[in-house]
C-alpha cells in the first residue's frame, strides 16, 4: 500500500506528567479523607485517582482522521472537498493561530500540550467557518494525507450545455 493511500490516524494522548498528577489527585483525595478514617482515605485514593484518570483520558482521547474522503477531528466529520489550501504551522505560528490571530468561528481541535498544528481553510461558501485549527504530532503527515485525499476526490463532470436551437423564421 503506497503511503498516499494509507489513511491518516492520530491519537491526541494526554503528556505523561498529567498521568503523574493524576497519582497526585488520588493521594490528595486519600488525604482529605484521612480524618475518617483508614478506610475511607483508601477509598478516597482509590476514588479520586479513578475520577482523575477517567478526566485525563477523556481529554487524550481526541482522534484527527483521514478516512472515505472525510478529515474526521474529534466529533467532527469534514469532506475533503470542502477543504481548501493546508498550512503547516510550527510551534510559534501554532500559538500564534490559537492565540492572537484566532478566529471565534473557527473549528479548532487544540491540545496546548501540542506545540506544532496544521490550519486548514473552508472552501465551502455556504460554511462560515474560516479554517479548522487541528493541533497535531506530525503536521506535515496530516497536511499530505489531505493533499492526497483531495487528490484522490472524484471530480464532477460539468454538465453539457443544451445545444442551441435553431428558431424558426416567421413568414
């Protein structure tokens, strides 16, 4: 399988430190529930870091896709042909484009965790959202994968123009 035709598939993992505060979640939680008891600072461990854990894998689990003609970024579903030019962004015009240059309509799929990112523009007229801001590991791997995607999109035929017809001449 050539890599164009390979889909593209990212998951946003949560950095290792935020596992580790997780821990220190737990260990609060047992604390705060010393006064109770043994019993209870063991549940509150057990509870707390399970509550913690669950919040940092729900934020981790972020996926950016490019499958069947389609840029799927978290919930959202985008056809390639909707899709305009693909920009590269390096760690300083990645926060820049989250930061002061942001657009409030834009779609933005950010993880500040993430340094570098890529920006797609909307070509769909009818869509008011200016471009898709998807934070992303290996920006340059996305940015082909919707090259290659938009490549690879049939093109409509125009339709054929009706021949003129020739009028009839009043006698």
């Amino acid at each position: 399988m050539a890599a164009a035709e390979r889909p593209y598939d990212e998951r946003l993992h949560a950095p290792r430190a935020w596992w580790f505060i997780t821990a220190l979640v737990g260990c609060s939680t047992g604390l705060v529930m010393l006064p109770l008891g043994t019993l209870a600072m063991l549940g509150g461990l057990v509870a707390g870091t399970a509550l913690a854990a669950v919040l940092v894998s729900a934020y981790g689990s972020a996926r950016i896709r490019v499958v069947a003609g389609s840029l799927v970024a978290g919930d959202s579903r985008i056809p390639v042909s909707a899709l305009g030019p693909v920009h590269v962004l390096d760690e300083e015009e990645a926060f820049a484009w989250r930061t002061h240059r942001a657009d409030p309509r834009a779609h933005m799929l950010l993880r500040s965790y993430i340094g570098t990112a890529v920006r797609v523009e909307v070509a769909d007229p009818a869509d008011p959202t200016p471009y898709v801001y998807l934070s992303t590991r290996s920006p340059q791997r996305l940015a082909d994968a919707l090259t290659a995607a938009r490549a690879a999109e049939p093109r409509p035929e125009p339709e054929p123009r009706p021949e003129p017809q020739p009028q009839a001449r009043a006698e």
